[in-house]
C-alpha cells in the first residue's frame, strides 16, 4: 500500500480544505505543514480584506461626511502551561503598522499598555484559540468610532454588514456600497442588538422580540415574542454550541441584576435557563463570547463579567456582582501581567 505524503496531496483537495478552515488560526497552522501547503493558502483568497471603506451613514443627523471605516478584531484565548488569559487584537492589514491591544469589553485601544506586558510575544509558547471576531465602524477622517452594534456576514460571493442604529436595522451590501433600512415595523426604533450566525442575521429589540434577516431579500421573520418578564434594560445576543442566548440586563440605582434565556426556535419564544455550568459568560460592547471557566485558575463558572464604570462579576449562583479588582483570579483572565486598568467610556451602541 503506497502511502501519500503530505506534501503531495493534491491542489483541488488542499482548497476545500482551506474553505472550511474559519480563523486566521487555522489558515496558519495549516501554513505551517510545509511549503506546498503555504502556497496554496497564499495563492487562495478566501477571507474578506479588511478594514475595508463603506459608504457614510447618517441616521442620526451627525455632522461627518467621511466615509466609514469597517474594521476587524480578534479574540484570543492564550494556554500555557503557566495560565490562561484572552487578549482582544485589532490586526493592521498594512505593512509597518503595529497590531492594536483593544480592550476586551468595548472597541477601544488599550492605552498605555500594560507596563509588564512584554514587546514581543513568542506564540510558540502558547495555544491559540480564537474565541470570536468583533467589527466597528469608524469615521475615515479621524478613526472616532460610530456608536452602532455591527455584525458581518463573511459569505465571499456577497459579503454584508448589518447594524443596529438609532434602533433601526441597516444592512449594506459591500459590493453594492448602498445603504436600505429593514422593514420590520414592529420594533422599529427599539432594536437593540444583531448577531451573524447559523448563515443568517439575528437582532433583538428591547422587549425581547426576536427577528431573523434574510441576507439575499431582507425578508423580515419573527423567530420570538416578547419576554413577559423582560424588564431589563439592554438586550445582548450571544452564540453559544450553535444556539442563540439573550442576555437581559437590568440596572436601578442599587440593583444590578441579568436572566438568561435560550431560544426555543419550534415554539418561536425565549426559554429562561438558571445556569451556565461551568462557562463564563464575556459581555462586551461590540460582541460577547462564551468560555470554560477551567482555562483559568481558581476561576468559578456560571458568571458573566462585564463593563459598568470598572470590570465586575455577577454570580448566577447568588444574584451577586462583585468588582474584579477585588477577585484577582479574574484579573488574571484579561492581564496576567497586572491588574487591568481600562477607561469605560460609557457608550451605548444601537
């Protein structure tokens, strides 16, 4: 029996390999097995080059007239066999330019950096794992960011954008560079959140009523109601093991509370779950994404952690948040190096 070499495999089965490959990551370590490999990821374009100019949008009767800015970052999760801790990138796709550290939580810089961080990391000596990808838009002229939830439909042969502005749903055709609002009347000027997954757009309004996009026609579906018990505040969507979860959070002046619900897309409604196991919830301002608590050590599950004037962690267990900073094994998570000090700046997208 004649055994193949890697190195030998053909051309046309190297290329559905790299099709199914969905992470920078991925792209190389495959790379990395030898140089015919190499070639055949450097000669097939199968990533969306970003950041990438669209055309200006202005619901909200801003004074620009630039066009925006779609931009791309990553998030990391680093293993050793010391720790564990996520790092957010925003990769430059020009030559001379630095990599930016964005704040795990938000699209923003982190500046200064950590003054222990070291200059170069060898990532040699980590596994990576890509957890999940934000998008911002920002003005061309002066790279502020516009305050809208962005989600990307990365389909090659007809990429898209929608977002959430002013609580209505815009979606934009790269290839078209057009604008056109979503008809959806039912929640318009109250949407709240929009994610990409299952091959489709998913946005949420601030009652908990769920709708499901089609990229090609914009037809508009209701996949859930209205939460009768959703008093809260902000509505996130997250994916989770392929399933969508709404996170709804509720803030008086004393009481911070979030529920969870996981949709139940036969009976078109939110299902309300106690516990996220052994999983930490990541709720950020431009995306949120969900991990195991055993990457890290001496770190509790069945938590969320997120963003409100300092970094803090609510309990699912007792219905508690605590600031981090009081919790070092969860500063640990963001800065092993010390404990993070990131500005919040208080935006609310859509």
């Amino acid at each position: 029996m004649n055994i193949t070499q890697w190195s030998d495999l053909p051309n046309d089965l190297l290329e559905i390999i790299i099709i199914n490959l969905h992470t920078k990551t991925d792209l190389t370590r495959f790379s990395s097995v030898c140089k015919s490999w190499r070639l055949s990821a450097l000669s097939y374009k199968n990533r969306i080059i970003l950041p990438s100019k669209v055309s200006f949008l202005d619901p909200l009767h801003i004074r620009e007239s630039s066009p925006l800015l779609l931009t791309e970052s990553t998030v990391y999760l680093l293993s050793s066999n010391l720790w564990c801790w996520i790092v957010k990138i925003k990769e430059s796709q020009q030559l001379g330019q630095h990599h930016q550290m964005i704040n795990p939580l938000s699209p923003f810089q982190v500046h200064p950096l950590p003054h222990l961080l070291p200059k170069v990391l060898n990532l040699l000596q980590f596994q990576v794992f890509e957890l999940t990808k934000s998008y911002t838009l920002q003005y061309s002229n002066n790279l502020n960011h516009c305050h809208y939830k962005v989600a990307l439909d990365p389909n090659l042969d007809c990429p898209s954008l929608m977002i959430v502005a002013g609580g209505v749903l815009w979606h934009l055709k790269l290839s078209q560079d057009k604008w056109s609002t979503i008809d959806d009347m039912e929640s318009q000027l109250s949407h709240q959140d929009v994610i990409y997954c299952r091959g489709k757009f998913f946005a949420v309004d601030e009652f908990g009523r769920a709708v499901v996009v089609d990229s090609s026609t914009l037809n508009v579906t209701e996949i859930a109601s209205v939460i009768s018990d959703g008093n809260g505040d902000k509505k996130n969507l997250v994916e989770f093991n392929g399933e969508l979860l709404l996170v709804d959070k509720c803030r008086s002046v004393k009481v911070e509370k979030f529920k969870l619900y996981k949709l139940n897309m036969e009976k078109k409604r939110w299902v309300e779950i106690e516990s996220l196991g052994d999983q930490i919830l990541f709720l950020g301002e431009d995306c949120s994404y969900i991990t195991s608590a055993k990457n890290f050590s001496g770190c509790r599950g069945n938590c969320i952690i997120y963003s409100d004037s300092e970094f803090k962690v609510y309990n699912l267990d007792d219905r508690r948040f605590v600031p981090m900073n009081q919790q070092p094994e969860y500063i640990n998570i963001f800065n092993p190096f010390q404990p993070p000090s990131l500005p919040h700046y208080g935006h609310n997208y859509g």
